[in-house]
C-alpha cells in the first residue's frame, strides 16, 4: 500500500509520519539568512560604516539577535520530526533532529486505540486545520500525527494510518461523530447505504417548509432560499446621503472662502459623492439583486450531488460525484452551541479530569433561550474525497434534517438521472 507525503512506508511493519521540510523550509530561509547577516555583524566580520558610533554594549545585542533568528530559520528549514509506527515491535518512535534524528522517545502501541480526525477552528491569526491524532486509552494524552488545512488530505492521511494499525477511523470533524472500521475507510457513503451499514435517517416533511422539493424517481431536486432583502442597508444609505448633505454646505463655504479652485472643489465633491452615495447605492442594488436570483439549487441522485449557487450576477456550480463522497452530516442550531462545550469536555477529559456539568432536568434559562433563537444551522456537509462542501446553512433544523433525508436517499438509491 503506497502513501503520499508526509505518511510513508518505510518497512513493511512500519509506516512513517514525517513533519517538517517544504513549505516551511522556505518560509525559514529569510529567517536564517538575515540571522546569518546579523550574526556576522555581530562578530565584525561584516563592517559597518558607522561602526565607532555603536557602543560597545550594542555588539553582543546585535550578536544575540543574530543567533535568534538564526536558531529561528534553521529550525523551519532543518528542522525535523518524525514518528515511527512499528506494528512488528509494537512501538511508537517519536523522533527530532535536524535532517537527521538527534533524540527520541519510545510509547508502546498498545496504549492506543483509534485513529481520530478532528476539527480545529482557527481564529485570526490561524486558519481551521484537520488533525490527524492516535486516540489513547483513559489516562493518556491522545498523540498527534499531522495536521492539515484541507479536510480530503486529512482523511486520506487517517485512512492510511487506520488501514495500517488496523484501528477503527474516528471522524469527528463535523456535528455527529461516525466511526468507521478500518476495512471499511475507502468504502463510499453510496456504498454503505446500500449495504445497509448506515443506519437511514427518518424525518417528517414540515408544515411550513422554506424550499422547494421536487422527487422525480430515484433523484430529488431542491431549490433553497436566498438571503432575501436586508432592509438595514437602506437606513446605510439614508446616513451616509444625510451626513453629505450635512457637511456639504459648510464644505463648500470654506471653499469660496479660500478662493478654492473650481476644479478641486468639483473634484472633491465627486469623491465624496462617490464615498458616502454612490458605494452605498451599488450596495443596496447589489443586496436587491441578491435578493430577487440569489437561490441554491440542488440535485441528488445516485450519480451524485450538483450544487448550484446563484448569487447577485454569477452562477457557481459545484459537482461531487457519489464516487467521492464518503459521508453525509447536518449541523443543526444547537451545534454552534453544544461545540466550546465538547470541546472543554475533550480537553479535560484528555488530562484524567471529569468535567463537571449541571443537573439537568430544570427549565432552560431565558438568556440561553434568546441566543438559541439568533442562531443558525450551519447546513449540511458533503465530506468527499477532495474536501467539504456544504449547503442549506440558516434553515430551521426540522427542515434541514428533511432535506438530509432526501438526498441520502436519492444517494443510496439503486439508479439515478445523469448529470
């Protein structure tokens, strides 16, 4: 069984998880070169013009800062880990070094038993990344093997590592967990339904329902609502016309009173009719405009999922083949609000600690009722092989949970209309 960087085969009872190289060698090199240059001037090798002006106290300052940097950008360049699953000896390495390995650490295998792929959300420094990591057995910490930024290159690498330690594949990067055997991680979504592996989801068409639901034998076609009309963007467009027309007057007495040029006064006028006017009409007509196309279309069937999003003056069609497409969730209102508790859950339950949560059985308070309303599904996830694609965010959960329904039927479905 052959992988792809940075999960390789390395023995036949050995598969290899290397980090480190690539990208981030060359996002150190700036960092190892100034380091080098700094580091040079720091021990005089390279001179300076102004060099009798510096004191004597600011050349081992300089030097300081010149190893810095250069520890920094040798570390992104050369730096190095590697963690060695060895199913012969029953052994987990974990190795760092430089190019080649300086120290270690040994764990048996035996501690762990699952291979988890999870969600982490970055925030505005970070970008959302999907960790690969071993499940520990209670009492020890879980073990992190690689992380990526795109959820089909996480997958593939947990499949690989799943397949080889022949551990159950843990996939907790949406609202509800799926575990999956490790003979069964390429098996298709498609494939499982019709199978029977995956239990099918029953729902009741709601009373009120915001879509448009078409069945046409085995396929379904679904239309979902736009945003609809923003009326807020009107009352932007009333300020911003009412300041101008308040500032404008005594704008244009300071101009006479300065004996102002014509044409910088026209010109001046024309930005801030541009600024505070025009901008905010093409917003409002680009808002209406979404409001009258803006739909989602979508078309489920054996061959697979069609996506087409009509937004303002673009269409953008998306297609996942059914091929593709490993499984089917939906991330109901309540999951916004079940996510930082899970995850302070996993986190204390990682260190030995149980964390402790309130009684149920009292009545919700209102201040959690209020924000239950505010917030929205996030839709339902298509995970495939080359990614995450999702559709329906916003709708109320009885009908997104309708709408799952649908398209895993049409999907598991023994025949379907082509694309």
């Amino acid at each position: 069984m052959g992988t792809s960087d940075p999960i390789r085969h390395v023995a036949p009872d050995q598969l290899q998880v290397r980090e480190g190289g690539g990208c981030l060698s060359l996002f150190g090199l700036p960092f190892l070169a100034a380091g080098i240059f700094v580091t040079l001037i720091g021990v005089r090798i390279v001179p300076l013009q102004n060099a009798r002006e510096i004191p004597a106290w600011a050349w081992p300052l300089i030097l300081m800062m010149g190893l810095v940097f250069v520890a920094v950008g040798g570390g992104l360049v050369f730096g190095r880990r590697w963690i060695t699953l060895d199913k012969g000896r029953g052994t987990i390495r974990k190795e760092w070094g430089l190019l080649v390995p300086f120290r270690g650490e040994e764990n048996p295998l035996r501690d762990y038993e699952a291979v988890v792929l999870r969600f982490d959300a970055g925030d505005s420094d970070t970008g959302d990344r999907y960790p690969v990591l071993l499940k520990a057995r209670a009492g020890r910490a879980d073990l992190a093997l690689s992380s990526t930024s795109q959820y089909g290159e996480s997958r593939q690498q947990a499949a690989a590592v799943a397949k080889f330690l022949d551990f159950p594949l843990v996939d907790g990067s949406t609202y509800h967990e799926s575990v999956t055997s490790a003979d069964q991680v390429d098996v298709t979504f498609q494939e499982r339904l019709r199978a029977g592996q995956d239990r099918q989801e029953h729902a009741v068409r709601p009373l009120r329902l915001r879509s448009q639901v078409r069945e046409s034998g085995c396929a379904v076609a679904i239309v979902l609502p736009g945003p609809g009309f923003r009326w807020g963007a009107l009352i932007g467009v009333a300020i911003s016309a009412g300041l101008l027309a308040y500032v404008a007057p005594p704008l244009f007495r300071f101009f006479r009173q300065t004996n102002t040029p014509e044409a910088v006064q026209l010109l001046s006028f024309g930005v801030a009719v541009l600024l505070f006017v025009v901008i905010p009409v093409l917003g409002v007509i680009n808002a209406a405009a979404l409001a009258i196309r803006g739909r989602t279309l979508v078309q489920g069937s054996a061959e697979g999922i069609t996506i087409e999003e009509r937004a303002a003056w673009r269409v953008k069609t998306i297609r996942v083949p059914a091929a593709d497409i490993l499984g089917l969730d939906f991330a109901p209102a309540d999951a916004a609000l079940a996510a930082p508790r899970c995850e302070a859950k996993r986190r204390v339950t990682q260190v030995g600690q149980t964390l402790l949560l309130p009684r149920g059985g009292g009545a919700e308070p209102r201040w959690l009722s209020a924000i239950r309303r505010l917030v929205k599904s996030k839709g339902i996830i298509v995970k495939s092989r080359k990614g995450l694609v999702s559709f329906g965010a916003g709708l109320p959960d009885e009908e997104l949970r309708y709408i799952y329904v649908l398209v895993a039927r049409a999907l598991g479905s023994a025949a379907g209309h082509r694309w």
